[in-house]
C-alpha cells in the first residue's frame, strides 16, 4: 500500500482501536495512531475498516485521530547485536530506550533494533564470481566470544556474487552485491523477518537425540529431545523459575532465549539482574553472551504481550538457521493466552471456555510447531534444533483448565510441578508419577548407545518402584510399617532412595547443581543393585531393619555430590561395599 494512505480512528476500546479509511491496508501491517505515533498491528479487516491493536497505552487517544499504515508487517530485524541483547515483546531494545528516556518507557518512543552505530569485523565465506542460494552462509562476524554469528543469504535471494569485502562494518552497510535474476541485489548483515510468518527450512528430521539438561529427572525420566517441546505447568512458588533457569545454565544448548511474557515485573527483575550474573558452567564465560532475552512484564499493555512470544521465536529460528542448538524458554503461556482473551473480548468474538477464544489450542499449536530439529537452507545444509519449553501458570494450580489442557494437547513431555513436592523441600518439584515424556521411547537408543546399554531397562525399573510405592503407601496407612512384607518393605526403601537420592537435585549446590548423563546410570546402578541385593537377602533370612539400615546407603546418599572426575573410582567403591554389607547381613547358617 501506499505509506502516505491515512485513516482515521472511529471507535477505542482499550488497547483496541477501529480505524477507517484504510483499504489498501494488509492484515498484520503496523501502524502508527495518532500524532504520538502509537505503534499498532491490523488483527482484522473488513472492507476500509481495519481493527488495531495497540501495542502501548491508549489513554487520551481521541476518535478522529490519524492512523498511517507502514507498509509493512510486524518484523524483527535479525543481525549481529541480537545476542546479549534485552528486548520488549514487540523488539524495541529495552536497554537503547533506557538510556533515551530513564526508566519509564515513552509513547510512540522508538529505536533502531540493532545498534546502527557499532561495527563488526566481517569476514567472507564466499568469493567474487562464486553462485549462491537462499541460506548460504556469506560471512562471519564474531558477536561474543561464544557466539560466531553466519551472516546468511536470505530466503529469496540467489545470484552470482559480484562483489563481496572483508572489513568494519556497521548491520546497515552493504557488505555484498548479488547477481540474480531480478538484477543487481546489496546485501547488508541485517535482514528483517516478519515474527509470525515461519522461517523456511531444507528439510525437517526426526527428533531422536536428547537434550542433556544435567537435572536428573528430566534426563533420566521425562528427558526432552533436542528438537523437541515441553511444558511445564505448576502453581506459584512451585519452582518453574528456578527450573527454567537451571535449563538455560546447563541444557546442551549454544543460544538461549529467554521470553518473560506477562510476568510480574520483580519477577522479571530477577531475571534482568542473574542473567547478567550467571557464568556459563562450560566456559567460565558470563551467560548473557549467548542469551537473548525478551522482557514484557505484566504491567506493560496487554497487547504486546501477545507478540512478544512471536518475536523470540524468529530470533530462535534465525540462530537455528545457522546451525545452532537453541533452547527457548516462555514464560508464562498462560499470560500470553490472557492477552489472547482480552483482545479477543474487545473484538466481541464468541467466546470458548473461560472466555478464551475459539482459536486457542490452534494459535499455541503455531507457536509450539515452530520448535524441530531440522537442515537448513543452503547448498551445505547446517543442522539446527530450536526445543521450546513453555511455563503454564494455571490458576491454582489446576491443569484442567483450558491453556493447560491445550498446550498437553501439543507438546510430547509434561514436566508437572507439585506445589505438595515444592512444599516438602523436594526440588526440581516435577511429579514423578504425574509427568511423562513420549520421546522415551524414541531417546532410548541414544542413552543406550551412548551411556550404557542398560539404561531403558533401568528407566523403566525406576518408574515402576515409584509407583508400586505410592500403592504400598495406602497399605501402610492402614496397618502400618511392621506390618509390611519384607519384599514390600525392601521395595519402599528402594524407592524412597530413588526419591531422595536421585530425583531432589540442590540447583545452587556446586557439585549437585548438574550430573553427567554417566554419573546418572552409576547412581541408577547402584540403586537397583540395592534393590537386587536386599531382595535376595531377604530371601535368605537377612534382618529387614538390619538391610533398611546398611551403612553403605549413606554413601549412596551422599554420591551426588561427589565430584565426576572422582564418580566412577567412589562408584566401584560403593558398589563393592555394598556386596560385602549384603553378604555380611545374611545369617551363617543360610550361606
């Protein structure tokens, strides 16, 4: 459309605004409203009327104001910059308006969302006369010293390379001229991309590697592969913050990204200031050097929080594109799935249940799609994987309501945080028995590859103790521990261990905070050889308290925080123990 093509507001309905005289307009067009250039995005069309919602604070908008179109989508510019960087839900750089304007973000303010003045050291990956195609790699800058950032033909472009320089330069200098087609085409390091629209792939592979988080309930459990989604619902105070940030410390990842949509602001605060703080475990290097972050706190207008989960997975996909392993973490789903309903109220839609739209399960299914390990573009495909793992912040911790029910609908692991786990001190708080993870299956051969061949049978094993568990429980209620068989009573034990042994995991121990997937099997080993051991004991006459109290347990107990350079030789170690204490616990005569 025409940029100078004006319409006029006709009708305010909180942070929606109608507009008429706009029928040249394209749905999802920003747009600017009034003389304070309040930023907006067309939701909905009918002949000249075009329904707005505003990303900022409508306040004092009068009917009669202007509205110009852009011309243009909701886009997020994509380039060197974006890594360590803190955006708002619709990209402005929260850290550039700071400066700008103090702490309080102005109307209609706006910023460049790379920085126009910095400089990157550019260097190419293609030469003078050399073909290229959409998703070719044309250079490198080095963003951080963790991230190399591949600058990329863009979808669409391919030509000859007629001219290509090594050198300084800023995202908006051309660094390249193309050949195509369509004529001469100047390359720049920064391309824009609307944040709704997928970005293209070369093909789409099955997600059948896990991604090794170090958090033992998750890995050894409930693990979620590279590729892969997840959701983790709990109520407040259940740990998904802590969770979430555990994830992005230790998870297989090169580029986080963190998405706080619709969080409380001190909450939001938090993340601001240990982001920063955290030291990547791997290199020693601050963590903030391969995380994005997107900050869209509850107090900011309701309707940019229903971008802001669109703007961090372009930026998710822009880094698979090149080869990365991403993870990216929203939170929370349920605050975008809010915004989601109001919007949809003021636009006087037919509700579905609780009032949320009719489009709910449809639009979490979009976003939650855009996760998969996958090849990129280009004539030498890169793998990528961009794993999305989702908070649900259901009211009261109910997960039969809708947002719930939607997401556990798309995703294929379900990491349920327990508000009676949380309160016994139990972290990560994710239930044993409620949770699950339907790439098991699809992940066994992998741990079975490349940790031990073991390690499906003794997953399943563990499953099973914890629920066989939680039955004898209802049993002893009723008449009591002595009461119980001694098979029982070792089977209890055994799963008691597993529980406080294996599943709680100290996040700010130094040593516990994360377990390799090897030290994960040895501690899985020599629970189930407890088990074994003890049965086999028991059989044969040995005391049941005696087995309950062996003292090679608080060993066992207290291998988690035995460092991984020392586990295996403490492992042998243990083990041989406890095949002595067992022999030991059984009567002479039964020998």
């Amino acid at each position: 459309m025409q940029q100078n093509e004006q319409g006029r507001v006709v009708k305010i309905a909180g942070p929606l605004v109608l507009a008429e005289g706009l029928r040249r307009a394209n749905l999802f067009d920003v747009v600017r409203v009034s003389e304070q250039g309040l930023i907006g995005e067309i939701i909905e069309m009918h002949g000249d009327r075009a329904y707005i919602q505003v990303y900022e604070e409508t306040s004092g908008l009068e009917v009669g104001a202007q509205v110009a179109s852009e011309g243009h989508p909701l886009s997020m510019e994509l380039g060197p910059g974006l890594v360590g960087g803190i955006f708002d839900g619709i990209g402005r750089p929260l850290t550039t308006l700071y400066r700008a304007a103090g702490s309080r973000l102005l109307r209609g303010q706006r910023a460049p969302q790379l920085d126009r003045a910095k400089a990157w050291e550019f260097c190419p990956c293609v030469e003078t006369g050399q073909r290229i195609q959409p998703g070719d790699v044309l250079g490198t800058v080095q963003e951080t010293p963790l991230v190399l950032h591949r600058i990329l033909a863009p979808p669409g472009v391919c030509g000859v390379v007629q001219e290509i320089r090594a050198g300084q330069y800023t995202v908006d200098e051309p660094v390249c001229t193309i050949q195509g087609e369509g004529g001469v085409q100047t390359l720049a390091m920064c391309q824009a991309w609307p944040v709704r629209k997928a970005r293209p792939v070369g093909k789409k592979l099955a997600p059948d590697r896990p991604l090794i988080t170090g958090q033992r309930v998750i890995d050894c459990l409930f693990p979620l592969a590279k590729g892969g989604v997840a959701a983790i619902p709990g109520p407040f105070g259940s740990g998904k913050t802590v969770t979430q940030h555990q994830l992005a410390k230790w998870a297989e990842a090169d580029i986080v990204v963190y998405i706080g949509c619709g969080e409380r602001g001190n909450e939001m605060t938090d993340v601001l200031n240990e982001f920063p703080a955290l030291a990547d475990p791997k290199t020693g290097r601050p963590l903030m050097e391969r995380t994005v972050l997107i900050a869209n706190t509850s107090d900011m207008p309701v309707a940019a929080r229903e971008a802001s989960i669109y703007t961090g997975v372009t930026i998710a996909e822009y880094f698979r594109d090149m080869g990365y392993a991403v993870a990216l973490m929203a939170d929370s789903t349920s605050r975008w799935a809010e915004a989601l309903r109001e919007m949809s109220g003021r636009l006087e839609e037919m509700p579905g249940e609780e009032g949320y739209p009719a489009y709910l399960g449809s639009r979490l299914a979009q976003f939650y799609e855009r996760a998969g390990r996958a090849l990129s573009l280009g004539a030498a495909p890169r793998e990528g994987t961009l794993s999305i793992i989702g908070a649900v912040s259901p009211p009261g911790g109910d997960i039969a309501e809708p947002v719930s029910q939607a997401t556990l609908r798309i995703v294929k692991v379900f990491w349920g945080l327990d508000a009676a786990l949380a309160y016994k001190r139990h972290f990560p708080a994710i239930h044993y028995l409620t949770s699950y993870s339907l790439y098991a299956d699809e992940l066994a051969p992998w741990f079975e590859k490349e940790v031990h061949p073991g390690w499906g049978k003794a997953r399943r094993r563990m499953l099973s103790l914890l629920s066989e568990e939680a039955e004898l429980e209802e049993v002893v209620k009723l008449v009591g521990m002595d009461a119980m068989a001694p098979q029982d009573r070792i089977k209890m034990e055994a799963a008691r261990s597993i529980r406080e042994d294996f599943l709680h995991q100290a996040a700010f121990d130094e040593v516990d905070t994360y377990t390799s997937p090897d030290k994960q099997w040895r501690m899985m080993q020599m629970i189930l050889a407890y088990y074994d051991g003890a049965l086999a004991a028991a059989e044969q006459g040995a005391d049941i308290e005696r087995l309950a109290a062996l003292p090679v347990r608080e060993d066992i107990a207290r291998y988690k925080r035995v460092p991984e350079e020392k586990s295996r030789a403490e492992a042998e170690r243990i083990l041989s123990a406890l095949q002595r204490q067992l022999a030991d616990a059984v009567p002479k005569e039964e020998r």
